[in-house]
C-alpha cells in the first residue's frame, strides 16, 4: 500500500520492487516528502532447464519450472529490463541492486543453482540493455535443513549448508566472470534454516490407548500448533524428553486433543510412553508459532528462550480467558433466567 512505502521511505529502508505501480508511488512520495529512496528490483528465476526436474515439496506433480514460474515473486527478463531503465530514468530511486525470492521446492543444491545461474544470467541481460551493474544483489532463502519436515519424509537432507552456499555462489561467479560483471555485494536471507531449528515444541503424554492392534499416543498440543502439519504434510522428528536412552520398539499413532484427526505421526517409532512424560518435537520454529490458532477454543502455549542457564519467558501462556475474552454476545441474544434460587441470573 501506500501507507507501507511512505513508511519505507520514511525510515530509509531498500524497497523491493515488485509491483510495476510501485515505482510510480514512490516517485510520487519522494516528491512529497523531498527525499530518495534506495531501490531493488525482485526477478523472477523459473529456468527452463528445470522443465524436467521434480520437485520433492509438498508432494507437486508440476516440474519445478513450472511450480517456479507460477509463484508471486519477482519480474520476468524482459519485464525486468523495461523496468530497470524506467527506475534509473527517476532520479529520487536509486537503484542498488536486485533480488530473488526461491521458495523449498527441493533438496538438489544444484537445482537452486540453475535458479541463482538464470537470476545472473537476468542481470547480464539487464546490463547489456541499460548499462547498469548492481551495487548489491539478495538470492533470498528457501534452503532446506538438515532434518527436514518440509520434505514429508523423515529422511535427513544429504546435503549441508556448505554445499548449498557453494553451489549457489559459484554458480553466480561463473556467469559475472565470464560477462565482466563487477562482483556486487551479496546477502542471502537463511531465516528458514536459522529459525526452523531453533525451537522444540514441548508437550505431555496424556492417555494412552491399546485396540486392534494399534496404540494411539493422545499428547496435549496439535496440528493447530504446528499447522504445516496439515497444510503440507510436513513430517516433524519427535522424541521423549526424558529416557531417551531406552529401546524404540512401538509403532504408534501419536495424535492431538482437537476434534479433527489431530496426526502428529502416523506409524511413528517410539518407546514406550506412559502418561504424564514430556515429549519434544524437534524443529518447529518456522512459521509454526506465527500461525498457531485457538482451534477448538485451545489456549495456545507459552514461549521459553533458553540461552545457556538463562531461562525467560517471552510469550506467556494463554488462558480461557484470553480465548473468549474479546467475545461479545450482543444483548438481543442474552436470555434471562427466572429460576427461584437465582431470579435474574443471565445465561
């Protein structure tokens, strides 16, 4: 909107482009409020080198070019090189650099090169048309973590963090060196891979059921906690929090309090539980607080950062009363009771 960019321009952050409406409002702000802004503008990288590579996320049939292609983010070539000459023809934008925004779509380092190889490939084009060599350039995030939930598998991601960053950036290299493209400052932006790791959602064992030949672990958190659990599938590493030592010999169903089917894990390895232990649910730091709900009128957790011995609370646990506290029942609804014993009590 608006109102966001006239904060932007504001506070002297980069804007990322994205909107071809956009730089016609910025310009307008700047003259407005008789100040610059700095600029990027967001690319779009679908190569078609990928027409044929699958994509391991959320189970998609579509070739990850395609599933690339139709995601919101980022201009095509051509359009990306009209709207390069359009913003250095404004001279309160000023134009630092571009950017990409690759979601998970895969745990192949090689295929996020392809991405980052067209992303540079864009930026020779848009040199070659304009002149113009970026000051900076972001490849975004999107990288997958070591353990994986996104993948829908519990299998560990066979490649490490260090490959990724070498398979992106030489990729970029390549293409800048061979094109004499000064080399721009780079930002990557691993909020995935840092925050995905960074929290354990801790709960309790409560009942316990043994029937035809299954055993359901019933635990005191669900999907509501960890959406992605049902939005895609995502298969999350839980264990006991405490003996962790014993031997895993069940397959049980470890299942939530709400009323849908609430699957932590289906089939899943475990030791024998017993109610009242605590179990830990590894990775679960990416989005899964941000879009926890009250699902079934459940109060959602607190939230602990631990650092070393420090121990604070950040987010307090919410009670019943901060789930209905902001309800209203109009008074057109209200029924009076007559009962003897309370005459005017109000259901």
């Amino acid at each position: 909107t608006r109102e966001d960019l006239e904060s932007a321009v504001t506070n002297g952050v980069i804007v990322n482009i994205d909107a071809d409406d956009e730089i016609e409002m910025l310009s307008q702000l700047c003259k407005d409020t008789g100040r610059s802004v700095r600029v990027a503008l967001r690319i779009k990288s679908a190569p078609s080198v990928l027409d044929n590579a699958s994509s391991d996320y959320m189970g998609l049939k579509t070739g990850a070019s395609q599933f690339l292609r139709r995601e919101k983010w980022g201009f095509s070539r051509d359009a990306a090189i009209s709207l390069t000459k359009e913003i250095l023809a404004i001279p309160s934008l000023k134009l630092c650099g571009f950017n990409i925004h690759t979601p998970r779509f895969t745990q192949d380092p090689s295929l996020f090169a392809e991405c980052t190889r067209d992303f540079a490939n864009s930026i020779v084009a848009i040199h070659e048309q304009t002149g113009y060599s970026p000051e900076l350039i972001d490849i975004g995030g999107g990288w997958p973590r070591e353990r994986d939930p996104e993948s829908r598998n519990y299998a560990l991601n066979p490649y490490s963090v260090d490959q990724f960053a070498e398979y992106v950036t030489q990729s970029i290299l390549q293409v800048f060196d061979k094109n004499k493209i000064p080399i721009p400052e780079l930002r990557l932006e691993p909020g995935r891979f840092l925050v995905g790791n960074a929290a354990v959602l801790l709960g309790r064992v409560g009942a316990v059921k043994r029937d035809l030949g299954m055993i359901w672990v019933n635990v005191d958190f669900s999907t509501n906690n960890l959406l992605r659990v049902d939005t895609a599938d995502s298969h999350y590493h839980l264990f006991p929090a405490s003996d962790m030592q014993r031997p895993y010999t069940e397959r049980v169903q470890i299942v939530g309090p709400t009323c849908i089917d609430s699957r932590m894990a289906d089939n899943y390895l475990a030791p024998t539980l017993k109610r009242g232990e605590p179990i830990a649910v590894l990775d679960a730091g990416m989005y899964a607080e941000s879009t926890a709900t009250q699902f079934n009128s459940l109060p959602r957790p607190a939230t602990i950062l631990v650092n070393g011995d420090a121990i604070d609370v950040i987010r307090v646990r919410e009670t019943y009363d901060d789930v209905f506290g902001k309800t209203r029942i109009p008074d057109r609804l209200r029924v009076t009771s007559s009962a003897p014993d309370k005459p005017d009590a109000t259901l």
